[in-house]
C-alpha cells in the first residue's frame, strides 16, 4: 500500500527546521570561498557576510565624492527625506495590514494559479489540475 503524507506535515518539517538549513548554506558557502580563497580577490569573509571590496570603484567614488560638496549635501538631504517617507510608508502597511487581519472579508478572495499563458479561475478547474498533476 502505498500511504500518502499530507502536505501539512512535509512543510511544517521543512519550517521548523529553516534555521538549520541556514546554517548549512552558511557553512558550505563558507567552505567554497576559504578553499578557492577569494580573500586574495577581493572578498572580506566574516559571521553571515560575503562582501566583495573592489578598489577601483572605491577611488573613483572617492574622487567623484571630494570634487562635488555640495552634491553630497543636496544627495544627504534626499536620502534622509526619502528614507522618512518609506519608515511612513511602511509604517502605514503595516497598520493596514494589522487592522485587516482582524476584519472579516465580505466576499472570498479567488485563488489565480500563476501559470504562464494558462489563466485558472474557478475553484473546480483547480482542483482538477492539482488532483491530475500532484507536485506534493
């Protein structure tokens, strides 16, 4: 007899063990760059960081940032405005967010399978391609 799993518990495993598959992917990224040694190309290799320092990016921008003060003020001045509109922009999301999880939706949401060139719509037609093609 063949007895099937149920989704349910094949993800809730896969879930629950997400930061050690984190872990692992750390370490074998770790592993790859001290055996082809790229501190010697260029990366700086440090607890869940793999950065790439090129020097000849670094001396141009150090030039362009010398030549131009005021560019740097009025590009400070952006940043910061930009960076308080996006904290309020995601603060509103957030409380939107909050406050629909807690309100009962009038209609049902229809669920759209993302196949490309193929446009689900109907709860039935859904079931039919899950039951015929079962990916899990």
């Amino acid at each position: 007899m063949n007895k099937k799993v149920p989704i349910d518990l094949e993800l809730d495993f896969l879930t629950q063990n997400a930061i050690i598959y984190v872990l692992i992917a750390w370490v074998v990224i770790l592993i790859i760059a001290k055996s082809l040694k790229l501190e010697n190309h260029g990366f700086q290799i440090k607890a869940y960081s793999l950065t790439y320092k090129n020097t000849q990016v670094q001396s141009a921008l150090s030039k362009i940032l010398t030549r131009t003060k005021r560019g740097i003020r009025v590009f400070a001045d952006v940043s910061v405005v930009a960076g308080f509109l996006m904290m309020g922009f995601a603060f509103w999301f957030l409380l939107t967010n909050i406050s629909n999880f807690f309100v009962e939706p009038t209609e049902f949401a229809e669920l759209t399978v993302l196949i490309p060139g193929v446009t689900l719509t109907s709860a039935p037609a859904i079931l039919y391609f899950y039951y015929q093609f079962q990916l899990f």
